[in-house]
C-alpha cells in the first residue's frame, strides 16, 4: 500500500531525511523508531503529502503523493505529532468537519462518528469543547478524526504520546486490531510497543534506516541474544568458562556461546554439566536479547559503529 | 466547491464560538458610528448621502481588517492544525479559497449591521440609494483587498502580531499612494506620469468612484487584482514553507 523510494527531504543544509525505502503492504504494523529529530515526523509529512519531497517518490495505494495528491490523501488517515485539532471546536463538531472534508454524505457520516467515538471512547466528551479536554482526550480526538473515513493506510505520529499507561493499552491494541485489514505505520520512540503492536521494525537516525526487521529479528542483533543466564547453587565459573565466554551477574552467571544460534545446545551442555557437577539448578534461562541496547547501540554510531559507517559532523 | 464551503463554515463557526467575532462587531460598528456622525460631521453637512461614512473606511478598515486576516494562517501554523487541514483531500487553493470566504463573508456582516445609517439618511432626506449601494460594494471590495493582504502577512509567520503589524503596513501604503499630501509631496521632484502610476496603486483612488455611486470595470478589476494576486502570494507562501 506505500511505498517509499529513496526518500531525501533536506532543509536548508540539513539532510532531515536521506534516501529512506521501505514499504508496507496491508495486514502489516510498522514501528517507525528513532530518537528525536532522527527524521521520522519530517518521513511521515512527506507520505501524507504535507511536504514534498526534494528527491524520491512516495506512493500510496498505486498513487504518486506528488503527481495525484488528492487520490492518495484520500486513503490516508493521519494522526500528526502533538494531534493537533481546532480548540474552538466541540468534539462533534470537529469530527463532523473531518468527514465533511472526507467527502462522507450525512447518513455515512452519522454511522462513522458512532464508530470513531466507540473505538476511541469519547462518548463521554462529545459535546465538550476540544480545549476543556485532557491531553489524553485530545489525542483520542484527533486519533479518532484519522479514522473517521475508515482509511486503508493509517500513518500515526507518535500516537501514545501523552497518554496515561491504560490509554497507552488501549491505543496499541487499537493499532494492531486496525493493522490486521490495513498498512498502519506509526512512530514512537517507546520500545515495548514495538513488541507489543508491530509486525515490523524500522529504526531511522539521522535520516537514515539503520535497521530493518520484526522485533525478533532486531532483538537477536542485541549482544546478549542467545546467551544462556543461570542460577545454580555450587556453580562455579571455572567450569563454566568451558562453554563459553562467562559474565558473572548478582549471584548467577550468563554463559554466551560461541554462535548465538546454537543456544539450544548450550542449554543442553549447561544442564548436563549441573548433573554431572552436582549444582541445584534453581532458574536457566535463555536470552532473547533488548531491544534498547539494540537501539542504544545502533543510533549512537560514534561509540559503537565502525569508523566506516560513522558519517563526519 | 464543496469543500471551500465546509472550511468556510468551520472558519465561520470559530469566529462565533469565540468572542473576536463579539469584540470585532462592536468595535467596528462603535468606531464607524462615531467618525461618521462626530469626526464626519454627518448632520452639519446636509447631505443626503453617505460620504461622511464612506470616507473613513480605508482608515477604519487599516486597523480592523488586519485584526479580523491576522489568524487566518498564522493561527493554524502556530497549532499544528495547518497539517491537518492540508493532508485532507484538498488542495491549498480550497483551503485557502475557503478560509479567505469565511473571513470576507464575517466583513460583510459587519458592513450589513451598519444598516441604520441607511435608515438615518432616508429618514432625514431623499438620498440615491443606487449610489449608496455603489458605495457598500466599493466598501466591500475595500476591506476585500485588505482582507488578502492580511491573508498573506499572515501565512508569511506563526506570529499574529507580527502578521497584524506587515499587513497594517502594507494597506498604509495601499492608502498612502494616492493619498493626496502624499501625491503633493511626490509632484514636487517626481514627473507627472510617475505620480499617476503610484497613485493608481491606491485603494483611495479607485473606492472614489464608488462613493460617487460610479461602479467602473476598472476599480472592481483593480480590487480583484489586488485580492487575485495576494491570494496567490498566499499560495506560493504555504507552499514554499512546505518545501523547505
């Protein structure tokens, strides 16, 4: 459903964003991740047709953002950064605006406003003008105002930003109900909703992808991914250093093999060696790796990346 | 069409939502009473029209129109909203067609509500009503290109006050080109062809005809000139922040 090519948008002397590809099909969940000012608000103003692009070629739905605007944005729901709405405005009459400009007649949009404010529980505040309301009750509105069309590719700007952690619940597993008919991209910069929303990863800085995967595979690129942590009484590390490289944490030790996907057989050897040695095995456990060291490691390319890849400035 | 109309109801409902639209109609309706029948001497001249009332709306409109344009774009860039409005299935044109009509059309209002000066005249004496309605569509037409003008100021920053200040300066100067201490001054050192080609820039030059109830092709056409290309300048404005 999008698909981005080369995507380059430079302000000034800065490369905001510098020829970023991805695409996203339908049924897929992308998390778009970064630190701030890595370029994903400015990637996503340019897949919704607010920016154009200064090289490269957004396409929603078969549509070229800049040669058919009208066609793409029409499939597009958009939640921008900071859910900006008219504060004037009560909650109904703002999200009748919207689906006026959405082209839906008066029955339609009777129907979809019942269907927007039960998803995105504002029954309570209809009639209250959007400046009365809660930052959560905000962001709900303007989330509420991306969907009212019921549109095929949603493109969310940090769309948990701000919310309390029960909104926080509820809005991801809003997108990942939504993503299961639709292409849903959505930024962030909180990890755990990457597990708990997205099909996919993408990691930009500096304008750049940087990594591309599910979360399973970004979290297998974590140093711990693979190694094996135990508790045992009577371990010893000697013995353990037969197996592989050993870390020795608070009272356990974390053995890490040798290749990280022979994990399973370094499981078996540590289970034997507790037998054969006499330890009582209280807790074995095998790493699957964390996400933020990935992220730590990967957007501070100065201190981790080889000098290859570090950009000068 | 449509949806020039939909953001032109949503411009318009904010107006009434909030006290600018209150606040600007008395003021408006306050400070016109008052150059009219005080400043304009309205009742000493004993006429049966309305100069004394017509005359004062460049002036009146410098500072007013401006405070009406100023949030127009400015408003909508401070909040965010402008991203909203754009990545709906419009093109600036509408937008900016739709929000420029719910501004001028809340102008008219406030020049409608004038009504009982009307009233007054045609209580008191026998006067050409053809040249009064002449005069409330040079009026119109007036706070039309000063409505532009502020339309553009306003898209150039997030600033209101600074959009209010750029477009007060540059209707003076809409003012001041045919404004005749200025035109003396200019005759001085300046030829006579010169003179004339500042002076046709003024909005005093061509709202003159209409208050003598004459409506020339080539006053309406200056002032749609005026909106046109100040419209377009808006255009060119949003799109240009947009590219970066």
């Amino acid at each position: 459903m999008i698909r981005i090519d080369n995507l380059v948008k430079t302000f000034g002397a800065k490369r905001a964003v510098d020829g970023v590809s991805f695409s996203v099909e339908r049924g897929e969940v992308l998390g778009f991740l970064g630190p701030n000012g890595a370029g994903k608000s400015t990637t996503m103003r340019m897949i919704t047709g607010f920016y154009p692009p200064s090289s490269g070629k957004v396409t929603v739905g078969g549509h070229d953002v800049a040669e058919s605007p009208l066609q793409a944005k029409r499939l597009i729901g958009y939640l921008p950064e900071n859910a900006a709405s008219y504060p004037e405005m009560t909650v109904r009459g703002f999200l009748e605006f919207c689906a006026q400009m959405r082209g839906l007649d008066a029955a339609a949009r009777g129907k979809a406003l019942a269907r927007v404010v039960e998803r995105c529980f504002l029954e309570s505040v209809l009639e209250q003008s959007i400046d009365t309301l809660s930052k959560g009750y905000k962001h709900r509105t303007c989330l509420a105002q991306a969907l009212i069309h019921d549109p095929e590719v949603l493109v969310l700007d940090e769309p948990t930003d701000g919310l309390d952690p029960n909104q926080k619940h509820e809005v991801r597993n809003l997108i990942r109900e939504l993503g299961k008919t639709k292409a849903v991209v959505f930024s962030t910069h909180i990890l755990e909703e990457v597990d708990a929303a997205c099909s996919r990863a993408i990691i930009i800085d500096r304008g750049r992808i940087v990594a591309n995967g599910t979360p399973g595979e970004l979290r297998a690129m974590s140093d711990v991914a693979g190694a094996v942590t135990l508790h045992a009484q009577g371990a010893s590390e000697a013995k353990l250093a037969a197996l592989g490289r050993v870390e020795k944490l608070n009272g356990s030790f974390r053995v890490y093999p040798a290749d990280k996907s022979a994990s399973a057989e370094l499981t078996r050897a540590i289970v034997a060696l507790a037998d054969r040695e006499g330890w009582k095995l209280d807790a074995l456990r095998t790493e699957e790796g964390h996400l933020d060291e990935v992220f730590r490691r990967i957007t501070l390319p100065d201190t981790a990346l080889p000098d290859s890849v570090k950009r000068s400035g | 069409m449509n949806l020039v109309w939909t953001i032109a109801k949503r411009e318009l409902g904010g107006y009434f939502t909030s006290p600018v639209a209150y606040v600007f109609l008395v003021i408006f309706l306050l400070l016109a009473g008052f150059f009219t029948f005080t400043a304009g001497a309205f009742f000493e001249r004993g006429e049966a029209g309305l100069t004394a009332f017509f005359a004062w709306h460049p002036w009146l409109y410098l500072v007013l129109v401006p405070a009406v344009g100023m949030r127009l774009w400015s408003e909508e860039r401070r909040s965010g909203t402008i991203e909203l409005l754009l990545t709906m299935p419009v093109t600036t044109a509408q937008a900016i067609a739709g929000k420029y009509l719910a501004s001028w059309l809340f102008l008219a209002l406030a020049l409608a509500l004038t009504f009982p000066v009307v009233i007054t005249v045609n209580v008191l004496g026998n006067p050409d009503n053809g040249t009064l309605l002449a005069g409330y569509l040079g009026s119109l037409m007036l706070a039309g290109a000063y409505l532009a003008v502020s339309c553009m100021t306003s898209a150039m920053t997030r600033n209101q006050v600074v959009a209010f200040i750029l477009s007060v300066v540059l209707c003076l100067f809409l003012i001041l080109a045919g404004f005749n201490p200025v035109t003396d001054l200019l005759v001085r050192w300046a030829s006579p062809a010169f003179v004339d080609t500042v002076a046709a820039f003024s909005v005093i030059t061509h709202f003159d005809g209409f208050q003598k109830g004459v409506i020339d092709s080539r006053d309406l056409l200056f002032f749609l000139s005026v909106i046109g290309f100040a419209l377009f300048a808006t255009g060119a404005i949003i799109r240009g922040h947009r590219a970066g």
